[in-house]
C-alpha cells in the first residue's frame, strides 16, 4: 500500500471521528439551550411541591388571583359565570386580589425561565418574553396554603409557555390537575396581540370562556371535547374561542352531572 493510501485512510478516519463529534457537540449544545431556558428557575418550581396526602373533599372553595393590570369588575363577572356552571362544587368563590406582575414572583424570579419569541407584526417584528406555566403553578401553590384555598386560578397579563411542552407558546391557559390550580392568560385574547381595534366586550367572553374551560378541567379531568361548540373544547387558535360558548355540552354536562352524584352534592 503506498503512502497515498495511508493517508487518504487516515483522513477518512478522521473525518467519521469529526462526524461523530459533531453529533456529540450538537447534542450538548441543544441540552445546555434548554438548561438556559430554564436557568434560575429552582428544582421545586419546575418539579412542583409535593401536595397534602389529604385529597379534597366537595364542595370546597375556589379562589381567583389577578396578575396584573385587570378591571375590577372582572372578578364577580367571572364568578357569576363560574357559579352557573359549577356552583355545587364550591361553598364560595373568593377575590384573591389583584397584584402588579413584577410584585407577584418573589425576589428575581419574575425572570425566571423568561422564552423569547418572534412575532410578526404589520410594520416590525417584535421580541416577547413568554413565562413557564409552573412558575405559576407554583406561586399558586403556595398562595393555597396561605389562604387556605383548596381550588385556585391565576389570570395574569403575561404570555405564556407550556412547562410540559416548550413547543406549545402562547397558551390560552394551562391547569395542573395534581395541585388544583390553573392559570389563564389574557395576553393573546386581547385583540390589540392580532393588531385589531380594542373590544372589551369580545375580551369579557373569551376571559369568561378559558377561566370555565381551565376550572373545568380540575372538576372533569384533563380531556378535551370533541365538539367545536363546548366550553371544554380544545382551542389552538383564537377562533376556536370565539366560536366555542360559553357552556358546557351534554355529553360533558353528564360527566359534570356524575361528579355531583359521587360527591352527593
């Protein structure tokens, strides 16, 4: 074999070793993106505390937190609405407050597992940080056992990411059924986020709609409805909301109904 040969060998060996390193650099490279986008964010928020060994026993009570700048006529609008829906599984629905968003997070976790997003705009195209739901999740967590809620809502100004999926960004809402919270964001139902004129009354019924759709899943579960027209219905866009009503179907009105007999209320 003449010293062409060997060489050309050798580069070929070399050049499979690069190849291997490069998936091995690729890889890391794409763990540490995520370790970053998760930086500051402490292993109980993003594992959750572990609930009471007491599960909860209906009817119970249910409190709404406001994050952010809201109308104050927005927390007995909502009540109301919730009330005619699920009224049985709760004695009262109680008025949380309403806090600044930088106020809510403790110290500098308002920046916590901040995502950045694009998002194109008629004449620009603008840079919006969105916020893990279990940062929220844990707040409210803590905010049960201070106030000594058993079901608890956020509904905060900020936009949002799902913590259980990173693809999904600018959530309606998300419930997490163990801890018996849930939080709604008002950020992308507002219709100045699709560059249309203000209509505080289409934002009062998509606000009334998710906060139904988010409690209705700690009473019925984590599936949605299959019907386009059910409050429970799945919505990816906000189209979807706005077709949807706000009540529930009958198939999900029997399983409600189900839930009123096992807990004999």
């Amino acid at each position: 074999m003449n010293r062409y040969e060997k060489y050309k060998r050798k580069i070929k060996r070399y050049y499979h070793s690069i190849s291997r390193y490069k998936l091995k650099l690729k890889r890391k490279v794409l763990k540490l993106r995520n370790i970053i986008l998760e930086i500051g964010i402490s292993k109980d928020e993003f594992n959750l505390m572990t609930p009471s060994a007491k599960a909860i026993s209906y009817p119970c009570h249910l409190g709404i937190l406001f994050i952010g700048d809201f109308q104050d006529n927005l927390f007995p609008i909502i009540r109301r609405h919730l009330l005619g829906i699920y009224g049985p599984f709760f004695y009262e629905i109680h008025d949380l407050g309403k806090k600044d968003s930088l106020q809510s997070f403790p110290g500098d976790s308002f920046k916590k597992g901040i995502k950045r997003e694009l998002k194109e705009e008629q004449n620009a195209i603008r840079s919006l940080n969105l916020h893990p739901t279990k940062k929220f999740h844990q707040l409210l967590i803590e905010k049960q056992k201070q106030d000594n809620i058993d079901v608890i809502l956020a509904i905060t100004d900020l936009p949002l990411y799902s913590s259980y999926d990173k693809q999904i960004i600018f959530l309606f809402g998300e419930a997490n059924l163990k801890h018996y919270c849930s939080v709604v964001s008002s950020f992308n139902l507002k219709e100045a986020f699709y560059e249309r004129r203000q209509n505080p009354h289409l934002f009062e019924q998509r606000i009334i709609k998710e906060s139904i759709h988010e409690v209705g899943h700690l009473l019925l579960g984590r599936e949605h409805c299959q019907n386009e027209f059910c409050v429970m219905t799945y919505s990816t866009e906000i189209e979807g909301i706005d077709r949807k009503s706000p009540h529930l179907c009958k198939m999900c009105f029997d399983k409600l109904h189900s839930r009123r007999v096992k807990y004999n209320l």
